[in-house]
C-alpha cells in the first residue's frame, strides 16, 4: 500500500486534513498512515520537505493547499487538480495519470474542477498584470510557489505525484502588501502586525477583506475533499 507524503506550506492548509489541533513538527502522522509537513512558503522550502518525506518512507508525495487564479474562469473555491505543473525553467512535470482520474471521478459531481496546467512563480504575484502575463507565457490556469519542486522531487525519485489546489485569490484580485508582511513563513497571522499595517494604509481594508473571504472559500474546499477523497486521498495501490 502506498503511504502518502503530502507537503503543505500554511498552518492553515494543513489544518483542513486533520481533525485534531496540532503543533508543526517535522512529519505529523495521519490516519491511514501518511504523513503531512509543513514546509513553509516557497520552492526551496518545498522541496526539503519533500526529500525529508521520501527519506521517512513516504512512497508518493503531494502538493496541498491554495493556488492563485490566472483565468477568470476561476473564481474562489475552485479546485485545480493539474494534469501537468510547469517549473520556472519551462520543465513540465505530469501527475500521476491514474491518480489524477480516480481523484476526479469522486470529486467532479460536488466541485468545480479545473484540470488546466499550474505553473510556478518564485514570488507572490499581487496583482491581475502579474498573473495575466503569466498566463500569457505558460497557458496555465492556476499559479502556486511549491508544486513545481514537489513534482521535480518525486519524478527524480520515481514516485506517484499529484497537486491539489483550491483557488484562494483570482486573477483580477489584488494582494496587499499589509498581508504578505502579516503572516510569516509557515502562513502564520501576526494580528498585531496586520492592524499595524491597516492603521498605516487603510486602503487595503477592503482588499484584506476579500483576500479573506477567498481564503476562507478555498479552505472550505479542501476540507470537502478531504472528506470525499478519504484518508488515501484515492491514492493508487
């Protein structure tokens, strides 16, 4: 049976697989027998965690959280799950063909699923000519910062891959810089940071807001696939 590593950046990705409050630590066990990390944010952070997680005896890995959109076909709550995942270099990395399908079979009557391509960004993309001029460039749908070295570590290895997604920000949402400075590595809110940060540009009020409400739809995703796809995440024997 295989015996999933799955590699979350955010607390609160990683709250949405597990029933119970938990402190991040190198591997928190799951029930099935898998394995979760949290990472923290961005590629190098990823692909430690996903080595760490092969070495631990984790025999197929996956990518888990939220992704920003970069068609408007995608709004807040959608689920990628990406046949292929595109690295910075232009490297394209394929899912696990079975997987992708059985993944999808159980999901596609209660989701809105997207299987389009998701390709890595080495920083947070604020804004909609950001994301449109990547778009432009790779014809991916959703962007993320860890699922590239995820699939470029099992692919070294010869392992299963697959990435799941929830849209968390859309393509014409803006991030405000009050938010990137309010949460650390491992997507942590620092409230007194963020009101700090709101006191001094209250502009991004409203942007905080939304962001918010998006975050909290993607999030509610998650935890409905969690539900549906079991604790195998429909993983193949």
């Amino acid at each position: 049976m295989r015996k999933l590593g799955i590699v979350v950046a955010m607390m609160a990705e990683a709250k949405t697989l597990l029933k119970d409050p938990f402190e991040p630590g190198p591997f928190v066990p799951l029930e099935g027998g898998g394995m979760l990390t949290v990472s923290g944010i961005g590629a190098r952070r990823a692909q430690i965690a996903a080595k760490a997680l092969l070495e631990h005896g984790a025999t197929a890995l996956v990518s888990w959280g939220t992704a920003g959109g970069l068609i408007q076909e995608l709004s807040p709550g959608c689920l990628v799950l990406p046949r292929t995942v595109l690295t910075v270099g232009r490297s394209v990395h394929s899912v696990d063909p079975l997987w992708h399908e059985r993944l999808w079979d159980r999901l596609e009557r209660a989701i809105d699923l997207h299987s389009g391509p998701l390709a890595e960004s080495t920083s947070v993309l604020g804004g909609r000519k950001d994301k449109e001029a990547l778009f432009s460039r790779t014809d991916a749908i959703a962007v993320d910062m860890e699922s590239a070295a995820i699939a470029t570590v099992a692919a070294q290895a010869g392992v299963p891959f697959i990435a799941i997604r929830a849209i968390s920000d859309t393509v014409d949402a803006s991030l405000p810089l009050t938010a990137f400075k309010a949460f650390d590595k491992l997507g942590r809110l620092n409230r007194w940071r963020l009101l700090r940060g709101l006191m001094q540009h209250p502009e991004d009020i409203l942007a905080w807001m939304r962001l918010n409400r998006q975050l909290r739809a993607a999030l509610s995703t998650l935890v409905a696939v969690t539900h549906m796809a079991g604790d195998s995440l429909m993983v193949p024997e």
